[in-house]
C-alpha cells in the first residue's frame, strides 16, 4: 500500500514543522455546537450555543472513533467532550460508560476532574435550561474551565492532549505485530478511522474484515488480514483527513488532492485554468493593436511560458532534491465505505512536466474581466462544455466521473475521449440553448463554450499542430468553413451596426445573425446551408460600403477549397477552430482602415 505509506512519511514530516496543523495521535475531530464552563471545583458558571457547530479536537477512544453504531460498548463513550445523551440522565447507560473512561484518567489533571465533578453531579440538562438551551440528545458539549481567573478552553489545551496520549500508551490493549506499512514490530490497530472526509459522513476508507477473511481460510489469525499498527493508521488518516480538508478538489462525497510526499504540502491545482495559476500576467486588452501583438506573441511562444511560470511556482530549486508527488481521488459509493478511485506518485518534476503539457496543448482564447488571455479551460468549463448546466441530482455524479477521467488525460497523458469532442462541439453548434434565466440568447454563455470546445478540439488534434493565430493557408475543409462562417457573422453584424447607428437604436449583437441561427444546419449540411447564408446577406452587400472587402475574404476562402471538398458532408469540430479564430481576426480589423483600403482600391 504506497498510497499509505506516503501519507505516514507526509505525516512525519509535516509534524517536524509544524504539529499544530495536524491531529494529535489518539485524537480527531468533531463538530460541536454548545460550550459548557466550569470552575476548578466543576461547579457550573454558564452555557453557550453556537449558531454555526465548531469543529474542534477531541480525545477518543479506538471504539469511540470507529464504531458507535448499535448496542452500547464498554469503550465507545468519548473520554471527554461528549454528546448530551452521554452527559446526562437521558440514557443513564451511556452516562456511565462516559463516566467509567473519564474517571480512568482525570487524575492527570484538575481540570478533568472538574469536568468529572459536574458530569457525575447530574444537573447539566437543569443547567442548559435555564441557559436558554434546550436540552437534545445530540448536542455535542465541549468544556472550558476557569482556575485562577484563567479559563482554558480544553479541546486547545496542550496539556490535555499530553494526558491522554500517555494514558492510552498505559493502557493500550492492543496485541503487538510486524506493521505492513512502516515495517516495524507495533501495536497493531483493530479499527481504522472514519470521518476522513466530512462530506462522506463516516465513510472509512480501510476496512480490516477480518473474520471475513479467516471463516474462508485466507489467513489463520485475524491480524494476518490486515495488519497496520495504531500510530501508522492515525498518521495516515489525519494526514489524509487534512488534506481533504485543506486541498481537496471536492464535489459531493469525491475528493481529489496533490500533495508532496516528502513534506505534506500541497502541489498545484491539476484542474485549475492557466489563468487561475497566474501563468500568464500579460491579460489583453481587447484594443486592437495589444489584440495583434498579443496573438503573434502567444501564439509563436506560448510553449514556453507555461513551463517558466509553472516551474517558478513549483520551485525549480526543490525541483533538484527529487521530490516525490502523489495525487489521489477518493469517493465514497455508501455512507460507510470509501475507495480510491484514482492514485499516481512521481518525481515533483515529472508532476510539472504533464501539468505543463496539458497547459500547453488543451489551450485556447478565453474571455474574462474584460480581458483577453490564452489558458487551458477549469475542468468546471471543460464539464458544462460536455454535459451542459446542471439539470438534474445525476448531475454530480456525472462530475465525478468525468473528473476521474480528466486526471487520466491530465496526469497520465492518455489522450482525450472523442465523444467528449463531439459532445462539447455539437452544444456549441447549438447556440440557441445557451440562454438566461429569462429565456433570451445569452451570447456571452454560447462564446465561452466555443472557446472551451476550442480548446478541446486543439488538444484532440495535436499532431496537426492547430495555432492560435489565424492559419490562412489552412486548407482543411471543416477549418475552411468555419472561417466562411465567421465572414458571413460579421458581415451582418457591422451592416446592422451602422443600420441601428443611423436609427440611434442601441440593439447591436443582441439578436443573432442568420449566420448563427443556421450554425446547427450548417455543421451538418454545409455547402447546401451556406447558399442560404449568401442569399441572406444580398440586402447587406447593397447597403454596406466595404461589402467588396468581406467578398473579397469570401474569395481568397474559397480559392483554398479542393474542389471534392465543397459538398454537404458534415463538419467535425475543427470548423469551431476557424469560426473562432477567423471572428477574432475580424474583430482586430479597424472599420476605418477597411473603408480607406477600400477607397484606394477603388480610385485605381
């Protein structure tokens, strides 16, 4: 079991920094909502309710931790902090398992024997009351006690975790045994932990079972089945449990993280966009000349710039001692059992090195802030690219699943699903279901999914070598038009520009053009489709002055068409390329320049 033995090591070394982030061994957390005070004689001095439960650290019993469910057992009351039903007369059994462990060990410290004081006096429901309280079983008490006008809240007291961890090493019942993990001779644990992650409830993620094992015959004792010591099974649990906490990618019950093995940190998001690792500072502006200079510069370099910033992030320094990496998805299918759905260690720089691919090859032209950038697309986009907005309670574990399969195309290099192109193309061809909540075209929502498929189908065809400048001998038939599209778009767009401009009505790009309403007959149909579109844009030619100029990128287009080409196959995603890039280059085109190149053209 690497993966545990990697959580141990992290464990380690992250306690010789700092022991605070973690928690103690025979602790773990808890949510609590009510705080009790005592004095140093366990005489109550008042009660608060916390309108949002606190997670705080308690002492635990291995029974307490791991398995409270069903008949009462001798030690599955927690040794100080407590639900109320173990505090009070409303279940005078638990009441006395609770009393029965705390007495144990409150000799270690007054404090504990204040708090033992109280309990065994019996008037914490009375106390609660009259605090405004109102008395249920399942609220979770913690105490806090006042000695010499100082009050120390025990759950951060220092001084009580000493006192529990040396009373469990006394009284450990635990028989010894070869650890399979750390390989050492230790007392070896009869439960693991659960509540690792606080979405799963309390899943546990390792499960001895035993007695399951011996009634077949695989093992002639139980502890042969598994046999991990107690300290090894805590380490690896808080350690796990932090970083789900700290780092984790969650969605539902699914928890995926990267971190550093050999010290506990966490590494960089893998599902992050470029943007978001700050990879590119250079944000353009959506002004012409920074859109040029932007496109040539990004578009020729890009390569390296994710690999610079990605390093400088990661500390090329580090990078030297060979770190190692381990990145980890865990779900849980039933509130009690958890798995690992997904687990891979390497070299820190190998980690860098398949997150700079997938920066460098799944990227496009993202807008955001007012800003144009190049980025690889969150994994959230890439998702709704897909599958669309969630629509239904299936749609988180459809997350899930494609979330896995993303650190498989991410972390492990294997190229994408092609049914994951088509889907995100065929939602794109679609633009009338992209809308508001007011059930008008959202324009804005339909671009951004274009230019996440964009980026998609520039990772798919790689080894064509897709650009993110505007490839004017292209020759690729869906490439091709696409940029016959983009013309036609705005072509209608600047011709209804200066009509609303004349009529001062201020309703540009809110309606689509003909060219979008025909997109999803287009990808299918395109050469029966673009004659629809041409007929569609006669009124245009005979108002607009630089009509020539867009029939002239029409021409040069069709010049680069092989003649077999023109017909009604349908189109695949890389028609979304030359749509995209083709309406960028538009945009860069100043409407004057075009008039005045018209003009001279005319006046010879």
């Amino acid at each position: 079991m690497s993966w545990f033995s990697n959580l141990v090591a992290a464990y380690d070394r992250m306690a010789l920094k700092d022991e605070s982030l973690l928690i103690p061994l025979n602790h773990w957390e808890q949510k609590s909502n009510v705080c009790i005070v005592l004095d140093s004689k366990g005489n109550f001095c008042g009660a608060s309710q916390d309108r949002k439960a606190v997670r705080i650290r308690i002492p635990v019993t291995e029974s307490s931790q791991h398995s409270r469910t069903g008949a009462v057992k001798i030690n599955d009351a927690h040794a100080l902090h407590e639900k109320l039903e173990y505090l009070s007369s409303l279940n005078d059994e638990k009441r006395l398992k609770y009393l029965s462990v705390l007495s144990a060990w409150c000799n270690y410290s007054p404090k504990l024997q204040s708090v033992f004081n109280y309990v065994s006096s019996g008037t914490i429901i009375e106390d609660l009351s009259r605090s405004g309280i109102k008395p249920d079983k399942d609220l979770f008490i913690r105490f806090s006690v006042i000695i010499l006008n100082d009050e120390t809240n025990l759950w951060e007291d220092p001084e009580i975790v000493v006192a529990w961890q040396r009373y469990c090493q006394i009284v450990s019942l635990h028989e010894e045994g070869l650890c399979q993990v750390t390989g050492e001779i230790a007392y070896l644990a009869d439960k693991h932990a659960k509540g690792i992650n606080w979405n799963a409830s309390g899943a546990k993620l390792l499960s001895r079972n035993s007695e399951n094992y011996v009634f077949k015959g695989r093992f002639i004792k139980e502890e042969e089945a598994n046999s991990i010591s107690v300290i090894a099974s805590h380490k690896a649990s808080a350690m796990l449990n932090y970083l789900i906490e700290n780092y984790s990618y969650k969605c539902d019950k699914q928890a995926i993280i990267a971190w550093t093995i050999d010290d506990g940190t966490a590494q960089i998001d893998p599902f992050a966009d470029s943007f978001s690792h700050g990879l590119y500072s250079m944000g353009v502006k959506t002004d012409s000349d920074k859109l040029i200079e932007a496109s040539g510069e990004l578009g020729v370099n890009f390569s390296k710039q994710p690999r610079e910033a990605l390093l400088g992030i990661g500390n090329a320094e580090k990078l030297k001692e060979r770190r190692r990496v381990a990145v980890m998805a865990v779900d849980a299918a039933t509130t009690g059992r958890m798995g690992i759905t997904f687990y891979q260690d390497m070299r820190e720089n190998e980690y860098l090195d398949r997150i700079i691919a997938w920066h460098a090859s799944c990227n496009w032209w993202l807008y955001y802030g007012g800003k144009h950038y190049v980025s690889a697309p969150g994994v959230d986009r890439i998702i709704a690219a897909v599958y669309g907005e969630q629509k239904s309670e299936n749609h988180e574990k459809i997350k899930k699943q494609a979330r896995e399969r993303l650190l498989h195309h991410i972390i492990c290099g294997q190229p994408l699903d092609y049914s994951w192109i088509a889907a995100a193309v065929a939602r794109a061809s679609q633009p009338y279901s992209f809308s508001k909540l007011d059930g008008r075209w959202d324009k804005n929502k339909w671009l951004a999914a274009i230019n996440v498929s964009c980026a998609m189908i520039k990772k798919y065809y790689v080894k064509e070598g897709f650009k993110l400048k505007l490839d004017k001998n292209c020759t690729d038939r869906s490439y091709l038009f696409g940029r016959l599209l983009a013309i036609a778009d705005r072509f209608e767009s600047y011709d209804r520009f200066l009509q609303e401009k004349k009529t001062e009505v201020a309703e540009t790009d809110k309606r689509p053009t003909n060219a979008v309403r025909y997109m999803p007959m287009f990808a299918s149909r395109p050469m029966r489709t673009w004659q629809i579109i041409i007929d569609h844009l006669h009124p245009c030619r005979l108002r607009l002055d630089s009509a020539d100029w867009y029939q002239w990128q029409i021409d040069e287009i069709m010049c680069l068409f092989h003649p077999e080409d023109l017909n009604d196959k349908a189109l695949d995603g890389k028609y979304l390329l030359g749509y995209s890039l083709q309406r960028m280059a538009l945009k860069s085109e100043n409407n004057e320049k075009i008039k005045e190149e018209i003009n001279h053209e005319h006046d010879k």
